[in-house]
C-alpha cells in the first residue's frame, strides 16, 4: 500500500492569502493514496522540512508531494529534503500552488483553494506512480579532439594540454594556422598577425600533450560524452613527415605551377608545396589534382631531387579510430560569395577584391611583396573604394547577420592604404559604423580623423569599368546626393559565412547548427561554448562571426569546460530519460529521426520464438546521450517508449486525476 | 504553346512597332497569341501613386480573363508587367486581397494566371535552342548592348533574372547570332517620364545610358521597353544636341531583331517607324551576309 | 480462365519447384463469387486454385508479417495497392526485402464485393470506393511482372489527381453536424480491430489498445472510447496510411474508416507538402521530420 | 469540481500542457509579476511539448476537460532543439482532425510561449477562458459516465 504524505506550505502568507491552505491540506487526506497530510508556514525553512522528514519516519509515507512554489524553485530543495529523511529524491512531486495560484488569483479565496486542491490531486495521482531513479555514471576517456588548428583551435589546445591533458588537434590544411595566418595585420593595435600568431603555432606544436594531425578530416562520430570514438581520414599527403626535413628542394624543383589558394589566386604556388612560409608541420603535401605525376604518370622531378627519399606516391589515405572525452569544434569560416552582386562586377572586374584578397596585397609575403598594387596591372591604385555589408546584413541576396569583422578591418585597410600609399584617397561606404570592442572606436576615430579616410554613410548602386579606372556610383544618404567616385580599386567587405561542409560536422557529432550553419551555442547568454550535446564544445567563427580576441576568448573558455570534464573521473547522469520496452518495440525505427541527441539506435536482440532463436530489431537508448525530452516516446505508436519520471502512466493519471 | 497576350495602351501607340514585331515573331515561333478581349489599361504609375487596390484590380482584371481561359499571360511593355507581377504576388500572398480584388473587378483572380514577361516566355520557356535552330539571317558581327531598363528584372525577389547584372537578353542576342556587348548600364533608368516633364533630370540619364552604349562600341541597342524606347530612339536627337552629341545609335526592340534573324520582313515589323534610322543597319547585315553568301 | 490467372498459376508452379520460395500467396475462389479470399500455395499442384478476378481486394502484403520469422522465403502477388503496402512494411523495417519474392500484377481497378452481393452476378457493378481516384494501378516494386513490360505504366490512374471531394464535404458541415455525423458513425463501431489487423501500416508487436494496464483505452464499448480509438488510430497511421482501403472493406460496421485517413492524407499534403506514403522507402516521413518553414498557426 | 456537480455555478476547466523550460517557465513569471487571470487552468508540466501524445490530449476530453492547451517554446527556442517543430506539426494535423470529428476549434489550441512572456501567458489563458466559457461545457467526445 503505498502512502502519500502531502506538505501544503503557505510561503508566509504568500500562499496563504490567496489560499485556504488548512482547507487544501485537508481535501487532500480524502485523495487515494494519501496517509497524511498537514499544512505549514514555511514548508523550505529548516523547520518545515524537518517536519516532512519527521513524517516521513513516523506516518511511514513512501511518496511526498509538496504543494509551495514552483518547481523550478525548491524541487531541488526538497528532494535533498526527501532523501535525508530516507526516500529516493524522484519520489517527490510539487504542486506549484503559488506562482500557479495564490499569486495570479489574489481576489478570488474560493476558487484559488479549488484550483490548489486539484493541483494537489493532480500531483497525489502522479506520485503514486512514481518510481525510485537512480543517478548512474560513465566513465571519462581522458583525451580532448579540437577539430580546427586555425586561431581558435590552437588556442583551446594550448589551454587544454597546459592542464594537464592529451588533446590531438584535427585540421583540414596541409598546415595549422586557418585564417588569422591569411591576416596582415590586426585591429586595433595593427601589430603584425604572423608575429603574434607563429609563436602560438610554435607552441602548440611542440607541446608534448598536444598532437597535430593536419591534411585530415574527421570521418565518423560515434559515442557521447566522455566516450566520443572519432574516426580521423589522415588524407594521403605523398610525403612522409618522419622522413621529410623540409628543406624545400621539391618545391623549388616542381614544375607545375597552380594559383595559391592561400595568396587569394592572386600568386602561384607549385604542385608540391607548403601553403606559406611559416606553416606548421613546415613539410610540404602533394596536391594530386594538379600533379603531373599523378595525372600523366611522368615527372616524378620532386622524388628523385628529395635527398631523405621522403615523397612517397604510394601513400594512401589513412584511417585511424580515437576514443576522446570531449570535443571542441573550431572549424571557422568561409567568406560569401560576392559574385551574386552584379552590380560590384565582382569577378568580372579584377580590382574588385574582398578584404581578404587585400589582407594578401598588405602582406610583405604576399603576391605584392606588401606593396598596395592593382591585381589587373599592378599599378599603385590612388583612389581606393572600401564597401561595407557585401553580403551582410542583406536578406533579399546575402546574410541577414552583421559579419561583425568588417568595420574593424575596413577602417584598418583604410588606415593602411592612406599610411602607404601617398596622396591616396580612402572611400568608405557605410551603412553604420559598429565599433565596440576594446580601443575600437578610438580606431575608427583615428582612421577618419588622423587618417582622413572619407566615410561615405550609403550604399554603392554600381561600379563599371572605364578605361582602367572602376567608375564607382553610390549614395550619400547624409546629404542625399548621389556619389560619383573614379577609383582604382574597390574593396568589398565580404561576409563571414559558415564553411561550406559545416552543416555534415554537426550531423556527424549530433549538435545542431543554425538557418546560416553556424553551430548553435546550448544558450545565448548562459551557455555560449557548450551545445546541446553533451561534451561537445565551440570555439571561434564556427559559431557566429567573430574577431580574433573574441575567438580566442571563446576558446579558453570552452578548454575551461573540456577541462572540468576530463577533470573528473566518471560523470553522473539524469535518470529521467527514455526507456524501451523491448518485449513491445517493433523496431520500426520512427523513434530514431525525432530524437534531438541520436541517443536511439536499433539494436538486435536474439530470442526464442516456438522453440527457434530468432533475432530482430528493437530501438536502444543510449543513456550517455538521452537527455529526457520524450520525443521518442511520443513517436513510438505502440509506447514501447517511455519517459521516466514523465511515463504515458503518470500523465494519464494527472489528466484523469483533474476531472475526479 | 499558348499564352494569353496583353499588349498594353503604349503598343498601340508610340510602341506599335513592339506589338507588330511580337505578333510577327510569335507566329514565327509557332507560339499562339491569344490577345486579352477588351484589354484595361494595366494603371501604370498613375493608378499606383494614387490607390494601392486600384493599382492591383486594374491588372487583376486582365489576369482574371486570363485565368478564365487557363493560360499565362505574355506581356511585352516592361512596366505592364510589372505592375501584373505585382499583382500576382499580392493575390497570392494575401487571401484577404484576393477576395478584395475579386469583389471589386467581379471575377475571380487566384494568382494561378501567371504575369510573364515577353522575353522571360521566349528565353526560358521556348528556349535559346529552339529559337537559334529558327534563325535564317544571323545577325552576324552586329554588336548589340541590352538594355533592360529599370523594370523588367525587379524588383529582385520577382524576376526571372539577375536584377543588377541580367543576362537572358544577351543570351537571346547570341542565340541569333548577333555579339552581346557587355556594358554596366543594363539596368540603369532612362528617366522614364522625366524626359517629358523634367528634362533637366532625365535628359542626363538618357545621354549616360547612349554614351555608355557607343563607348562600349556597341552598333545599336536592343530593348523591351517601350518608355525606354521613346526615350533612347526619339529623343536621342534632341539629347545629342543638347550635349553636342551625335550617337546615330539605332535602338531596336528584341523582338524586331528576332524578327530580322527569323528573316521576316524589316519593314514589316516596323522598323520604319524608328526616328533613328534603323533599316540603314539592317541592309547593310543583309548586304554583307550577301556577300558571304556569293563569296 | 483468364489470361492473367493463367499467368499467375505458371509464375507460381514455376517459383514453387524452382523452390525460390517455399509458399506464394495469392488469391482463390471464395464461398461466393464476389469473394476471392488470400491463398496460401506451398505445392507446385495446388496452383490451379490461385485466380485474378475483380474481386482479388486483399492486401497480401500484410500476411508477410505473420512469416517474419519464418525461415524460407515467400513469393506475395502485389498490384499498386499492396506494392505500396510492402513498401509501407519495408520501411517500417517489419519484412526482409531478401526473403520475399514479389510478383507484379497491374490492377485495373476491382468492383464493389458490396454491391456484387446486393445486386446479383449479372449486373453492371460499380467500381469498389478505393479504386475510384487509384493514383497507383501499377505495381511499385517487383521482381516478376504479370503485365506487359514495354508499357511500365500500362493501366492509366483512375483519376488525374486523388479525389478528396468526401473529405471536403465533410469539411462543409457545422463543427455540430460533424460531431453528429461521426457519433452516429462509430456509435455503431463493435472494436472488433478488424480495421487494424489487416492494415499494413499497424505492425506493432503489442497494440497500444491491448495495453489495458496502461489504461490507454476502456475496454467499455461507448461512443467516447470508440472515438478515442478512432482518432488515435487515424493519428498513428497518419503520413503512413497507403490508401489500400482494406480497413474500411473489412470493417463488418461499414464505418467509413477512409474519410479519416484521407482527410489526414490531405491536410499532409497540404500542410508539409506532397507525400505519398509508401512510394520512396528512403524518405522521410512525414511526422518523423520536420521544416523549419512549416506553417505557424500556433503564434 | 467537475461540470456534473456544479451546473449552475458552471465553471469552464481547461488543462494546459505546458513545457518545462518555456511555457512553464512563462506562468512562473506570470506569478512572480503578479498578472492575473482566471483559475480555471490547471498546468500539467512536460518536460517539452514534444512529449504531449495526442492521446493524452483525447482522453482529457474524454474526461471532461472543456477546453485543452499545448503549448512550448518558440520554434527554434526548444531546450531539446527541435522537440517543438515535431509538436507543431503534430498538432496543426491533430487540430485539424479535432475540428474534423466536430470538436469546436476553441476547445483544443496550440500556442508559443517562452520563458520571457509572462503576459502572452495571461493573455492566451485568460482568452482562452473567455472563449470557452461563452461556448458553455463540452459535450463532445466526453465519457457518459
């Protein structure tokens, strides 16, 4: 016989006064089910729950329902309560009698009271259904998986391996170092990128915890938190890196020359290379697509001039399986593509470049040596033309966002072109200048003001060619004219979009990602590293756009949090998820598309059917990754699923307990 | 193929020579014309300043006679069309306005009458193929600018192309053997009525537009417009003078240059009737496609 | 006899001793005319009792459930219908495509067993209800086809589009006059489950209405429960149901069971787009995915 | 009180399904700010709308319920990423079917509400209130008993 023990609090008189709270105690003892039931001042004070766990030994009660607050309150309260007094803490249901009730009906003592006392029922008829849970635990694999070696994913491995644990860091590239080694210089302080960022790469190199595995991409994911096993595809890099000193010869000797991705195209690099100077592992990779070798079976020039006998045509892609405790995804950005803007001839016109292209022209490695030139003829442009928001903040063609990066970067580029070159003209169409961030607007002050950079508040309608000038046409919308500037140069602020394979990560690990595919943060506010899978982290754009100190904040924090999770042995978990009743399931398999976390799968079970084994198919929950939502067991027609602590049982019963 | 045809006041007026050379063009094509009976004005920009709902019945009427019939509509004048395109949109997007409209003009109109214009109809659903396989009189070294004009590719979400740089026309040109010029001022405005009442602002628009088109080394301008029409053919003396000028730049509507490619009559299609003398250009292709011919 | 049944016997002798399956399911006479029960064959010489008439209404796909663990293969006719349900039964994972052999057959469209009852042997029979708006004469997946196979598509729809007009007219009436309508319709409901047993999108192991310890359903034979039944199980076939109309056929309370799945049917496509259950094994169904750009009516 | 013992005094009762992290959240918030609206809800916490069966919607009528709402996060708001738009398009079908079988449109509503909007949650409850009280107690689909 099971004995329900109802606690009625009247918060002072919060409850009180709006609730016969003797009367509610009192309805409640008639409820089946309840053997005793009581009313008290302050039900959360030490004396009130001294009162519950008194009761609980001397009415012999097995189940509690506390009618007080909200849930969201003190459930947490008074399961500790329940469970020093000697019950499991999920024996414990509330009926929230205060912001439901006392609070929203003051005026109205009757009716409040009816209203409170069949909350009560409500919660009496879910308690008797009840059941002890019990919080598990599963182990941790202490090792971490940063996947991305640009800024944000050399920085949350530095971190992560300076505590103390082993981290293998994932890139794509031949070489660590993503964009921010594309990048010049850096706003607002205009110290050199390179300067700051090769130290760090440095690092993180030669870190003993911290394993690089460039010219890689992450394969399969499957496990959860504290027990991800990720497959690595190591793609074949026809140079061995033990063998290889990097001395440089086959790149010097190769005769196949491509457009460097790394320089914009606006540079060549060869078939065998490295995609810049600095670059970590600084051993070169065979490009296949473009090698002679690999194309005509002739040349082979790198092999036979490689003195350590390093180039290796035979290699094979790789694949390796690595059992990790937590993930940070780092995997940064792409740019928008600005050739759905007719009107900038983007891609028609040779000096309509993005700032990255102009990240290249400043860079004293650069296709320019530094030196600010025409991509077209490589004379010095006089007139440059800076357009802000190309494919940000545009709904009807581009991104709704703001790229957040562009004002910054563009009031430096300005600042440069007018620092650089003599007697230039620096033009810049705005929409609005957007500058908070540490010594930013005094940046941007010091661009206009010391730099005499002309902003221009409006929008460029159209830029043509005449004879080697760009005639840009705009709109100064301050004094409502229309803008005719003959420049040399133009220069679009081009948004940051998510990479272009974003969206197959977050479906292989199993976390979500936004309308853009940038992945999306478990909070705005209060979460913005973890997302809604458990163990998975985020650092950098990957995220949403952002500048290179937001990155690498975000990125500590998230080595904070991988950190706090390889920190602990064992993890526990919430005992409210779904369960499966396997002698029901059909394994029809309709649970395993709803669930949010891919925590279903279908499993094969063998049994004995009129004396044969057979085997069949039933959906399994994996525990480490179910985090209780239900869904499934909404999509399981036969509810062969179930949700603990919130069974189809003790719904039912609360719905039938409210029309008793 | 068949469409229902709304022609529009301008094409039996200052661009008669449009609907002569569509209708000639289209029977070539073995496209069935079949034109709106009893045809209202589309309300043009006086019905849309005026009254939002008037500035939709008035095209929804046309449109409804269409959806009666079950055909799409073709429309050659720019601003026609985009004044029913409009309309389709807003009955489509708003059930509210669908019945509106429907009481006002007593029919129905549901939006499922598509406003197509003229050269979306022959660019994309007859196709370049079928048209190039058509042309006898390619227009062979003639280098034609399009000119889109303002309206025909906007506003960006309803076009059938690229609202800033728009390449249908260009296709068409090439499909009939002529040489696309590109040029940057495809969609820029020829000031519309400006040139009537306020020639100081759309006189400098119309000598941009033809400087444009002879800088680029163009030998005529091919259009869909006929306000763009009026404004680059008959005024062309007039802005040259002002500018001290002489463009002598034929401007041709694209129907009429498929005319010429399809090898109908030029006079028949009207091309007599430009101010800028155009037959000039055409004999001298025919001439010299004659001599290709004996040679 | 005609062509076709002649077809039918040849394949399955031919599929019996060539043991590509241990038994082929089929159709024979039945006690009446307008009957032509399921058969199980599993001797090359009873073939000569298999038959195709205009009466051949069951689903034999169904019966591929009962034989999930049986270890040979089966050989099942299937026309547009039952192609769809096999479909329905693959993508639900409760059949191995491996341990059935299918054989096409195109359906023309089969009378009413009904009114062949009512109005004699000689008459001019209608159409039975389920074919009248057949989007899927032909058989979907096969392994041997019965017809001709130049013409893939070689019985034409029954109508251009699915006819919903029943549904619509329902739709009409006052929020009162469908209470009404439907009360009086399963009023008369005996819960007898037949509906479910033959219908090729209900292949749970345990029935949630066999889950009295739950206490999902009343075991009390009253129009609330009838109801409850009905509309649970019109939301748990909902995306699913293949339109075989077997529920309704088999319903000894004519309760046109139909209306509610085609009105879902309709209201899917409408709401998320077209969808044709069992057709793409692959795709998604309908309520188990999602767009983010559904239609928000719930602001 | 159920409908059978009070017909004078008749008072709508209507239960209202709501998601732990939103809408639960959001009648909280209701309570802290004070709002008032009538009493005549009773909620029924779910972890997220997306654990609401359509059965357990059925037999609340079945029970007595005169009127029944589901409601969650915002689309694109759910604490379980995406139990919601399995609710929205579970329920746009169910309401439909509902309003098919002749239960009156105002009985079973479905509506967004976050944690953030304490007065949507006044507002919806107290309309919904309003409205089934002007339609009197439902008959349909209601057990005899």
């Amino acid at each position: 016989m099971k004995r329900v023990g109802v606690f009625v609090c009247h918060c002072g008189t919060n409850i009180s006064a709006a609730v016969d709270c003797e009367k509610v105690a009192e309805n409640a003892k008639s409820f089946p089910g309840v053997a005793y039931s009581t009313d008290y001042k302050y039900m959360c004070a030490e004396p009130g729950q001294e009162l519950i766990k008194k009761a609980i030994k001397e009415q012999k009660l097995d189940r509690i329902v506390v009618a007080s607050c909200s849930p969201r309150m003190h459930e947490p309260t008074f399961r500790r309560c329940i469970e020093s007094g000697g019950l499991n803490a999920y024996l414990l249901e509330m009926a929230n009698i205060r912001e439901h009730c006392s609070w929203v009906h003051p005026d109205d003592k009757e009716r409040a009271t009816i209203k409170a006392t069949d909350l009560v029922k409500m919660a009496v008829a879910k308690v008797m259904q009840n059941e002890a849970l019990v919080r598990s635990t599963i182990p941790i694999t202490k090792r971490a998986l940063v996947i991305g070696g640009g800024i944000a994913g050399i920085q949350a491995a530095l971190d992560i391996a300076n505590a103390g644990h082993i981290v293998d860091v994932v890139e794509k590239e031949p070489s660590i170092g993503g964009r921010m080694a594309q990048v010049d210089k850096t706003f607002p302080t205009l110290d050199c990128s390179a300067c700051i960022l090769t130290p760090k790469m440095v690092d993180v190199a030669n870190h003993p915890n911290v394993n690089l595995i460039t010219y890689s991409e992450i394969e399969k994911v499957e496990g959860y938190v504290g027990n991800f096993d990720v497959t690595i595809r190591k793609k074949a890099r026809s140079v061995d890196l033990k063998a290889c000193t990097g001395c440089g010869t086959c790149i010097q000797k190769c005769p196949t020359k491509v457009p460097s991705e790394f320089e914009m195209e606006m540079m060549d690099r060869k078939a065998i290379f490295t995609p810049f100077p600095q670059a970590i592992p600084n051993k070169p990779v065979i490009d296949r697509e473009s090698c002679r070798y690999f194309k005509s079976g002739k040349c082979g020039v790198c092999q036979k001039v490689c003195p350590t006998n390093a180039v290796d045509f035979t290699q094979e892609d790789e694949l390796v399986t690595e059992r990790y405790g937590a993930i940070v995804a780092a995997t940064g950005f792409d740019l928008f593509d600005d050739s759905v803007y007719g009107e900038y001839g983007y891609g028609k016109y040779k000096d309509v470049i993005t700032g990255l292209h102009f990240e290249r022209l400043l860079n004293a490695s650069g296709p320019t040596m530094g030196k600010i030139k025409r991509p077209s003829d490589g004379k010095i442009p006089q007139n440059v033309v800076f357009i802000k928001c190309v494919g940000s903040r545009d709904e009807a063609k581009g991104k709704a966002y703001c790229s957040k990066t562009c004002c910054m970067y563009t009031a430096k580029h300005a600042t440069l072109v007018r620092e650089k070159i003599k007697d230039s003209n620096a033009y810049v169409f705005y929409m609005d200048v957007r500058t908070p961030g540490k010594g930013y607007d005094e940046f941007y002050t010091r661009t206009t003001d010391q730099y005499g950079a002309k902003y221009i508040r409006g929008r460029v309608s159209k830029i043509y060619e005449k004879g080697d000038k760009l005639i840009v046409w705009g709109e100064d919308t301050l004094l409502g004219r229309p803008v005719e500037i003959e420049a040399d140069m133009v220069v679009l602020a081009t948004a940051m979009v998510a990479k272009a394979d974003a969206a197959k990560l977050a479906q292989m690990v199993g976390f979500s990602y936004d309308q853009n595919n940038f992945y999306t943060e478990a909070h705005p506010k209060l979460a913005p590293v973890e997302t809604h899978t458990a163990g998975v982290f985020l650092a950098g754009a990957c995220q949403g756009p952002k500048d290179i100190p937001e990155s690498v904040a975000q990125a500590s924090a998230a080595a904070v949090k991988v950190c706090g999770l390889l920190s602990k042995e064992e993890m526990p978990t919430e005992p409210i998820i779904s369960a499966v009743n396997e002698a029901i399931c059909s394994g029809c398999g309709m649970c395993v598309p709803v669930c949010p976390y891919t925590a279903i799968d279908l499993k094969v079970i063998q049994e004995r059917v009129h004396g044969k084994t057979v085997s069949r198919k039933i959906a399994n929950v994996n525990s480490g990754l179910c985090q209780g939502c239900g869904a499934c067991t909404v999509a399981c027609r036969s509810a062969a699923l179930n949700l603990k602590h919130f069974t189809n049982e003790q719904i039912l019963a609360e719905v039938d307990a409210l029309c008793l | 193929m068949k469409y229902a045809y709304y022609p529009g006041c301008s094409l039996s007026s200052t661009g008669v020579e449009y609907d002569i050379s569509t209708k000639k063009v289209a029977e070539s094509l073995g496209i069935e014309l079949w034109e709106i009976p009893e045809w209202n004005c589309c309300g043009a920009s006086s019905a849309h300043l005026t009254d939002h709902l008037l500035a939709l019945a008035l095209p929804a009427r046309n449109l409804a006679i269409a959806e009666e019939k079950g055909l799409d509509v073709a429309i050659p004048c720019a601003a026609c069309y985009a004044r029913c395109k409009a309309t389709e949109v807003e009955v489509k997007d708003s059930k509210e306005m669908q019945k509106t409209i429907s009481e006002v003009i007593e029919r129905q109109y549901t939006g499922k009458a598509q406003a197509r214009a003229l050269l979306d109809v022959f660019v994309n659903d007859l196709g370049l193929q079928s048209i190039s396989t058509l042309v006898n009189k390619p227009l062979k070294d003639l280098k034609v600018v399009s000119y889109y004009g303002c309206l025909l590719v906007r506003p960006p979400r309803l076009g059938f192309d690229d609202a800033e740089d728009p390449q249908s026309m260009d296709k068409l040109i090439e499909a009939l053997g002529g040489t696309p010029v590109d040029w940057a001022f495809k969609t820029e405005c020829c000031g519309a009525a400006h040139a009537t009442t306020k020639s100081e602002v759309g006189f400098p628009m119309i000598e941009k537009i033809l400087t444009a088109a002879k800088e680029a080394g163009a030998d005529c301008i091919a259009t869909a417009c006929p306000l763009c029409m009026s404004n680059l053919d008959m005024r062309q003396t007039q802005v040259g003078a002002k500018y001290g000028k002489n463009y002598s730049l034929p401007v041709f509507y694209f129907t009429e240059l498929m005319g010429i490619a399809l090898g109908l009559n030029p006079e028949e299609l009207g091309i007599s009737k430009h101010f800028v003398d155009a037959l000039g250009i055409v004999k001298k292709l025919n001439e010299a496609a004659g001599r290709r011919d004996t040679a | 006899m005609s062509e076709m049944t002649k077809k039918m016997q040849e394949i399955a002798r031919e599929i019996l001793v060539k043991g590509e399956a241990e038994v082929v399911i089929g159709w024979e006479k039945g006690t009446f005319w307008y009957l032509s029960p399921p058969a199980f064959i599993d001797k090359p010489e009873d073939v000569q009792r298999l038959v195709w008439d205009d009466f051949c209404h069951n689903n034999l796909s169904k019966y591929l459930v009962d034989l999930k663990n049986h270890e040979g293969k089966a050989a099942v006719f299937v026309k547009g219908c039952d192609s769809r349900a096999f479909n329905r039964l693959l993508q639900d994972k409760q059949i191995a495509r491996e341990k059935v052999v299918l054989i096409g057959i195109p359906c023309p469209g089969l009378l009413d067993q009904d009114k062949a009852k009512e109005l004699g042997k000689n008459s001019d029979l209608p159409k039975a209800q389920k074919c009248l708006d057949c989007q899927y004469p032909n058989p979907l997946v096969y392994d041997y086809y019965l017809g001709d196979k130049e013409a893939l598509n070689e019985v034409a729809a029954t109508k251009e589009a699915a006819d919903y007009s029943d549904v619509a007219a329902i739709e009409a009436m006052s929020p009162d006059e469908r209470y009404d309508f439907w009360t009086k319709q399963y009023d008369r409901c005996i819960r007898c489950y037949a509906c479910r047993n033959v219908c090729p999108a209900c292949s749970c192991r345990e029935c949630v209405f066999d889950q009295t310890r739950v206490g999902w359903i009343g075991k009390a034979n009253n129009s609330s429960e009838n109801q409850f039944f009905a509309l649970t199980r019109a939301m748990h076939v909902a995306g699913r149901c293949i339109e075989c109309g077997e529920c309704e056929r088999a319903c000894p309370m004519d309760i046109p069971i139909m209306l509610l799945n085609k009105k879902l049917v309709k209201d899917i496509n409408e709401l998320f787009g077209e969808y044709d259950a069992g057709i793409d094994i692959e795709g998604k169904l309908p309520l188990g995915h999602f767009d983010k750009n559904d239609p928000e009516e719930f602001m | 009180m159920s409908v059978k013992e009070m017909p004078q005094n008749w008072e709508p009762k209507i239960l209202v399904f709501a998601c732990n992290w939103c809408t639960y959240a959001g009648a909280d918030l209701a309570g802290l700010s004070r709002l008032q609206y009538p009493p005549n809800i009773r909620i029924l916490r779910v972890p997220c709308s997306g654990r609401v069966n359509p059965q357990f919607v059925i037999r609340a009528f079945q029970r007595g319920v005169d009127g029944v709402l589901v409601a969650g996060c915002h689309p694109g708001d759910c604490h379980y990423v995406s139990g919601n738009y399995f609710t929205r398009r579970r329920y746009l079908l169910m309401q439909r079917l509902l309003q098919y079988v002749g239960v009156d449109p105002e009985r079973f509503q479905a509506r967004w509400i976050s944690g953030s909007e304490g007065p949507k949650f006044q507002q919806v409850v107290t309309q919904i209130t309003e409205e089934i009280r002007a339609m009197g107690p439902n008959r349909k689909l209601r057990d005899a008993q």
